[in-house]
C-alpha cells in the first residue's frame, strides 16, 4: 500500500499506484467538485455555514453523508448501507484528518510545515474497509482536508486569490 499516492496533475488531483489512477479529483472550494473512481463519476458537495456537512452523490443517489459535531473535531461518515466510520479532525500542529474503524486507523491525512510550505501526507492504516469504502473515504477525505486546507492558509493573499479564481 505504500505505493499508493497523491498527485498534482494541473488542477486536479490523482490517487495512483504506479501508473494506474484511482481517483481523479477536481476541487472546486465554492461549487460542487467531481472525481471519478473506476470510470464513475461522482460529486462531492458540502452544505452548511458553521456545520459543514459532507456529500457523495452518484447521480441523484446519495452515497455517502459525513457529519461533524458542533465543535467540529469530530465526526462521522454515514454510508448508504447503513456503515459508520468516525472521523477526528485536529487543526493544532497543523491540519489532520483520520478515518477510523474501532479506533483504528483507516486512512489520514496530515499537513506539515507552514504556508507555502506545506506539504501534505496521505497514509493508509490497518483497519479494513473495503475497496470501494476506501476509494470512497479517500476521496471525501481529500476534498474535505483540501478545503479546510485553503481556508487554513496563513496568507491572507493567497486566500483571495484563490476565492476569485
């Protein structure tokens, strides 16, 4: 699994391993953003002013639904099938994200460094989902940790810029 990474192509982001894309990501911080898994295209939406919540759609069917609680470092990932997954939100030290199956880790996301700077690790842990709940999971999770991302940013110009562009 340590081949599996995160790369900038243009203005989006791709999940591969080797060659192969799992995950081809466009993030939008103010509309809808798309990513495409396995040749299937979904949309992943936030809604909510002070409590985000966190959307999968495929087509009009809702996937996936993730809440946070009222402080916002914790949270739960509401699968169709009736599957919860928590999450754990921390912004000291820098931005994480964690998935977690009995408090062990599914999958993370972590900024280290400051501003310009920073850079972001994506680890998969040992607890078990399967494949396609990790896709999933890695995509909400990219969206949700790029977006907390930018609105983290210590620059106050480089926030603007990217809400006009």
């Amino acid at each position: 699994m340590k081949n599996i990474k995160w790369h900038k192509q243009d203005e989006k982001e791709l999940l591969m391993t080797g060659d192969q894309v799992l995950i081809d990501l466009k993030v939008n911080l103010v509309k809808d953003s798309i990513c495409i898994i396995q040749n299937i295209e979904y949309t992943l939406r936030r809604k909510g002013m002070w409590q985000h919540n966190y959307f999968m759609f495929h087509q009009d069917k809702q996937l996936l639904k993730m809440v946070f609680n009222f402080w916002g470092n914790k949270g739960k990932v509401h699968f169709n099938d009736g599957t919860f997954i928590d999450c754990d939100l921390q912004t000291s030290d820098g931005l994480k994200i964690r998935f977690l199956n009995n408090e062990q880790e599914i999958l993370s996301y972590k900024s280290i460094g400051k501003a310009k700077d920073r850079e972001t690790i994506f680890h998969i842990g040992i607890a078990f989902v399967d494949a396609e709940k990790l896709l999933f999971l890695a995509a909400i999770g990219k969206y949700i940790f790029s977006i907390m991302y930018y609105e983290c940013v210590d620059d106050v110009a480089s926030n603007l810029l990217l809400l006009t562009a």
